[in-house]
C-alpha cells in the first residue's frame, strides 16, 4: 500500500533531447524533458508554466484532496494518507469499523472531517491523522444524513434528508442555524454528497441538480449548474474540479470557466491544485507536481 517510488524528478530545459558524456560503461545518459503548458493561477487567467515531477507514491485510492497549506491527502475506502505539498508521506488514518469512507473535508487542516455515510458516523481527526470525536448522527436524532462538511467556527454542516434543511450543529449536537425546506426552495429533492463552506458561502453539491449555494447562516443564494460531480474544491474564489478527463475551473462570480492543462492525461481519476502544486490521482498511484 506504501510502496514509495521516488527518484522521478523532471529536470526542466527547452525541448526534448537527449545528453549523454562519458565513455564506455563509465558513460551517463541524462533525460532532460518539459512540457509546455498553460495553467490558471489565482483567479487571472492563462499563464505559460512548467511542471517539474517532485514524486510519486504508489497507492489504490478513491480521491485525492488538498488543503490551504498544500497537504494532500489520498481517501480509499478505509484509510487516508497524508503528504506534504513535495508528496512526501506523513501519516496515516485506518478505521474500519465504521464502514467506507464517504467524504473528508480538508477545509480545516487542523480538524478533518471525515464522514462515513453507512453508519452515518462523522469522524474529526487533528492535523497528524488522530482522532479527536466521533458525530454520530443516529445518536443525535437523525436518520437519513447524505452530506456533512466543517463550518468555518468550528461546528458540522450537514443535509437532513427527512425534512429537507440544511443544518449546522454545535459540539453537544445542538442545531445552531438551519435552512428553510430545500425541496420548496428549488421545487426538486436533493441527495447531496458533500459540503463545502469556504468564503462565507456554503456549496453543497448535488450530482443531479448542480452545486446550491447558501451563506453562513443557511439562506439559499443561488444553484451553479455544474452537474455530476463526486467532489470539487476552491481555490481562492475559483471552483476547481476534474470532468470529462480536463482539470477545469469556474468563477462563480464572473461565470468565467477555463480548462487547466496538465502534464499527464493519461489515466487521470482525478486532479487537485494548490499554491504552485498539483497532485495527479491514477489507477495506482499519486504524481505529485511543482508548476
């Protein structure tokens, strides 16, 4: 599961050439190579960048996340891995007691929230992967939880299901804010599979109907059609997600969307950018990159 692979760094030249010097089997061969590229930066547009391949970790996971300190984190079904913004690996997090995991929300790099759906068990771990509580929302009352995510005071967002609010609870369980009834507000009914407040706003995503808005008191704003998404994140004001094998970016503000490049396309899961990194989810590993 560990199996690191290391030693893949891509030197950064024009073009692509060979150099060799030396002779007979004293000789060194060197593979110098970049790929040109155009990557959004914080919210100005196209820029002309290099990547340069910092690592790679082997690794079946099922998402890959990033906080604001460029930690990655890689979500199988049970366990969670963290790795510094070189992809270095730090810790882990193995619980299976409470069923696959649904969702983390990296939102708060000192408190992940991890949210296991089948037992609808809401899990908070502190920056080194500990566990500090458990929310378990049957305990508190509930029976039909799809969504949980970290609000920025400290207490869980969450979708009721049954009555169709979103709420925001306390430490003790007690709701502090809720929403009016999602289900009159839109006229549809939503299964969100995850929450996100960031900016004063919280996204709660939808795969069918798109992205709704709501500030952080629980008044709905507005629905971003972005459809089918399992998970996004947002960077500064951008919502950055991977769709239809392109990393993509959309400004809820100026409705502006752009395609981000990246340095490999093939077998791309999934694709997350932070603060001049980028790491790349395949099959079997993580790539992680420095634009």
């Amino acid at each position: 599961m560990q199996n690191r692979k290391r030693g893949l760094f891509a030197s950064v030249c024009s073009g692509i050439f060979s150099l060799s010097f030396g002779e007979g089997r004293g000789g060194v061969c060197i593979l110098l190579f970049i790929i040109h590229y155009s990557l959004f930066v914080s919210g100005q547009g196209l820029i002309n960048n290099k990547y340069a391949l910092l690592d790679s970790y082997f690794v079946k996971a099922n998402a890959v996340s990033v906080d604001n300190f460029s930690n990655f984190y890689a979500t199988g079904d049970n366990q969670i891995l963290k790795f510094d913004r070189d992809g270095k690996f730090l810790q882990s997090y193995e619980e299976v007691k409470n069923g696959k995991i649904g969702s983390i929300d990296v939102t708060n790099p000192f408190k992940l929230l991890v949210y296991y759906p089948d037992f609808m068990n809401a899990v908070v771990l502190d920056k080194f992967l500990t566990f500090l509580v458990t929310y378990n929302f049957f305990d508190l009352g509930y029976q039909n939880i799809t969504a949980v995510g970290s609000s920025a005071d400290g207490f869980l967002w969450f979708y009721d299901a049954t009555d169709y609010k979103l709420k925001k609870i306390d430490a003790t369980g007690n709701v502090q804010l809720q929403s009016q009834p999602v289900n009159q507000l839109i006229n549809k009914i939503i299964n969100p599979n995850f929450i996100i407040e960031k900016n004063g706003q919280v996204f709660v995503n939808d795969p069918t109907e798109g992205i709704l808005v709501f500030d952080n008191f629980g008044a709905y704003y507005k629905t971003i059609p972005i459809k089918g998404l399992q998970k996004f994140h947002i960077l500064q004001e951008q919502i950055i997600y991977y769709q239809d094998e392109k990393l993509r970016s959309y400004n809820p503000v100026t409705f502006d969307a752009k395609m981000i490049s990246l340095p490999d396309t093939t077998g791309v899961m999934q694709a997350v950018i932070e603060k001049n990194r980028i790491a790349i989810l395949k099959n079997d590993r993580i790539d992680f990159y420095r634009y």
